[in-house]
C-alpha cells in the first residue's frame, strides 16, 4: 500500500515539475517579448492589425496555438507508441507555422525587418514536417 501511495506521489511529482518548467519557459519568453518591445513601441500603428491581411494572420496564429496544444495533449497520450513519432512531427510543424505567424506579426507592426525569404523557408519546412508526419501515421497504421 505505501508503495502504491509514494509512486502515485512520484508521479505528481513528476507531472508538476513538467507543469513548472513550461510555465517557466513560458514566463522567460514573455518578459523577453515584453523587454524588447518598447524600443519601437512609439512608433507602431496599430490600425495596421485590422487590415485584412494582418486580421488572418492572427486568426492564423490563434488556430496554430490552438492545434498545437491540442497536439501535445494528443503527443502526450501516445508517448512511446507506434504514433508518438509522427505527432511529433506535427508538433514541430505547428510550431513552425507559430513562428511563421509570429514573424510575419512582429514585420506588418515594423518592429524588426524580416525578409519574407525566411517566412517562405519556413513555412516550407512546415509543410515537409506535416508530410512526414503523415507517412509516419500511414506506416504505423499499416495503410
């Protein structure tokens, strides 16, 4: 009975530090993007993020999160299994598309220059990560 009690216990444990730790990186890349905002804050439009363009583009980044915490629930329900590794690849793709969104953000409110070559590159590294990630899930599924 105590075993059973100080393993659950280990597991909590275990589950909490992961928590802790995501948060933590969450935190730290927050107060960064906060840090290095104010530099050219002054001379932001901000009418320029209700243009069409820019509208989609957040709803873009608003799915990509979405889809990509979804997947790291599913990702975490199949660790281990025969389609751990092809959630994986959709993981990093979501995140590839996170950034891309990100960047083409940070570019339409003038912050920082980003050539549209890397967004491009990018986004094609995107597309080869879900292509992966599909014939991983086709071979272990067996089709």
């Amino acid at each position: 009975m105590w075993s059973r009690i100080m393993r659950s216990n280990e597991k909590t444990k275990s589950l909490m530090m992961r928590k802790t730790r995501s948060y933590r990186v969450g935190l730290a890349l927050a107060t960064l993007i906060v840090a290095l905002a104010p530099a050219k804050a002054s001379a932001v439009e901000m009418g320029v993020l209700l243009t069409m363009p820019s509208l989609f583009n957040e709803i873009t980044l608003l799915v990509a999160i979405i889809a990509f915490f979804g997947g790291l629930k599913v990702y975490g329900l199949v660790r281990g299994g025969l389609l751990a590794k092809c959630w994986q690849m959709f993981l990093f793709g979501f995140g590839a598309l996170i950034l891309v969104q990100v960047l083409r953000l940070v570019n339409t409110l003038g912050l920082v220059e980003i050539p549209e070559l890397l967004t491009s590159l990018l986004l094609g590294c995107m597309a080869v990560l879900w292509f992966l990630g599909m014939r991983e899930a086709r071979k272990a599924l067996g089709a």
